[in-house]
C-alpha cells in the first residue's frame, strides 16, 4: 500500500490523491514514469521514501505502512501504577512479535525490553500515542522509542467510524478475549498490581494476563483496519488474512477479577 501513497506529500490531500489513482497514477513508479515533468512533480518524488512517509503520514493513515513492515512489527501495551508517568509507572509490558508472546514485569525482568524494542522496525498499538509510548520514555529515558515507526490503531479507527477504549472497539468487531478478564478494565490492571504487592498469589499472573490478552487483539485489529480501508480504494489490493491467535500462557484468576471489578455504585 506504501508504494501507492502520495497523501504524507505536502499539498496532497485525500481528494487530490483520490483523483491521482483515477487518472492512473496507482503507484510511485506510475507516477514517476507517466507525470509530466516540472515542479510539483520533483517536489513529490522527494516524499517517496519509506522511512519519509513513515515520519510523514498522518496518523489516521499510518496503517498504510504495516506490509511493508512485515516480520518486524511489535504489538505492544504497557500498564501503570494508576499515577503520573514517572520512573517507576510501569508495572507490565506487554508485547508480540507475530512469533513469540511476552510479558516484561516490574522488579522481575523489564529491563529486557529493551532488546525486543531494538529488534522492532513498528510499533503497534492502541492509543499509544498519548498513553503507552509517553509513558514508556520517561520509565526507559535512554531508550529511542521514536525509531520505530508506529501506528496508533486509535485514530484509523476514528476515521471508520469506531470510537471508545479498545475493548468496546473489539466488541463492536466481534474481536473475543478470555472470559476469565473480560470484565477488566485498565483500572482493574492497577488494582491487580496493587493487589500483588499486598501478597495475593494469583494478582501477577492475572495482571499478565490481561495485558497480553490487549497485545494479542492488537493483531487481528490491525489486519481489520488495513481491510476495511482498501476495500474502499479503487486500487487492486488484496486483503490480509488473520492468523491464528497466539496462546497465552499466563492464566488468569476469574473469581479475584470479579471481586476487583465488583465496585460499589456512587451514592446517587
């Protein structure tokens, strides 16, 4: 899809690229050979340059770059302590090759995070601009998190008409998680933590658990973004298959969900 985008040029719009694939213009290498030479022209082929539009798209349209990132994406979720980014905010980090699933726990083994993140080429997530990856650069100050390139699923899915945190988006697409979490919320994860620091024997695995149960949907919710926008472009695109969903080890503790979820009704 990369090689057929012109919207991250300057002066290029959605209308203005729109028309340029009905004129023919379906690709860069189309466009290279058949524009007519002069200005605009040697202004855009400046742009086409995957790493440029990867700095260059607009975040509603990042998805575009997620074939030409294969075998080096990382789906990736984190969770906190509740508070204000700070040094020691981050509890879990959740991540997923398309290989191997992975969770990085304070005061165990976060500190090798930071190999899988130098292995990454994209970064996937959800409402990771604002949330995740702030967090994640003040816990990790050494650390590039703006090498990757990264698609924050949020805004594409706003553009389709899908609004909310991630799990009433995975609902409203038919997208299951683990029944055991089903009713957990971000606030559930910080009182998992919390409860894990008190001595509960079954908080952690379950805190892992629901992280990663995040990290894996981010997969299928990618390949669904990337689908419903090509379908809607004259471009002969073909559709990505969803693979299988990964196993997860960690299990999770139903009966101290329910009773963390469980929380009283504000007086009225």
């Amino acid at each position: 899809m990369l090689e057929r985008t012109f919207i991250h040029v300057p002066r290029i719009g959605e209308k203005r690229e729109a028309a340029l694939w009905v004129r023919g213009y379906t690709s860069w290498d189309r466009f290279r050979e058949a524009y007519p030479p002069g200005a605009f022209r040697e202004h855009a082929l400046g742009y086409l340059d995957r790493d440029l539009a990867a700095r260059s798209l607009p975040r509603a349209h990042a998805w575009r770059l997620f074939p030409e990132f294969a075998g080096c994406v990382l789906y990736l979720d984190i969770e906190t302590t509740g508070l204000y980014a700070g040094p020691n905010s981050v509890t879990c980090i959740g991540t997923y090759d398309g290989r191997t699933v992975r969770a990085f726990v304070a005061g165990a083994d976060i500190d090798e995070f930071e190999h899988t993140l130098n292995r990454a080429e994209l970064l996937v997530t959800y409402n990771g601009a604002c949330f995740d990856i702030p967090f994640l650069k003040t816990a990790f100050p050494r650390l590039d998190f703006d090498r990757p390139a990264h698609i924050d699923l949020m805004y594409p899915l706003r553009k389709l008409g899908f609004r909310g945190g991630l799990k009433g988006v995975e609902r409203q697409l038919c997208i299951r998680r683990d029944e055991a979490i089903a009713g957990a919320d971000g606030y559930t994860a910080v009182l998992l933590w919390h409860a894990h620091e008190r001595g509960c024997p079954s908080a952690l695995e379950t805190l892992v658990r629901y992280c990663l149960e995040d990290v894996v949907n981010l997969e299928p919710l990618m390949i669904e973004v990337f689908n419903r926008f090509v379908e809607t472009y004259p471009l002969d695109i073909r559709r990505l298959p969803i693979p299988p969903r990964p196993k997860i080890a960690a299990r999770a503790d139903a009966d101290l969900v329910r009773r963390l979820t469980a929380r009283p009704l504000p007086a009225p």
